[in-house]
C-alpha cells in the first residue's frame, strides 16, 4: 500500500498544498462522472528533493471510504 504521493513543486501545487492544514484528500481516477474515488487520511505535507528534481510527499494513512470501486 502506498504511503506517499508525490507531486511536482509547481506554482499550481504550491497554491493547492503550501500554508493548508487537509485531514483527508480525495483521489479520483479519471474525470467521468462515474470514476472510481477514494478518501484516505493525510498527516501532512513536506518537501522531497531539490532543483529540477524537487516534489511535494503527501504523506497517507489508511483508507476511509472508497467509492465506485470495481476489483479487476
């Protein structure tokens, strides 16, 4: 299972993720009405690596509701 989520230190993600406080993120896979979504607790975020290299780490904890799931 997944810990960390990673994005790039962009000015979008900058504006989304730096000075916030978020309890929980919501990921959804795809933009159809009907995409698969889950809600999963978050303990914060850091700052990973540096120059061109440079990302956000979400850090993830446990699953707490998922939506529209189907087991392949």
């Amino acid at each position: 299972m997944k810990r960390i989520e990673y994005r790039s230190r962009t000015p979008d993600w900058r504006r989304r993720l730096e000075g916030r406080h978020y309890d929980a993120i919501q990921f959804r896979d795809g933009y159809a009405s009907a995409a698969p979504e889950m809600l999963v607790k978050c303990f914060g975020v850091r700052r990973s690596g540096k120059g061109r290299h440079a990302d956000y780490a979400i850090r993830l904890g446990r699953i707490l509701k998922i939506k529209r799931w189907r087991r392949r």
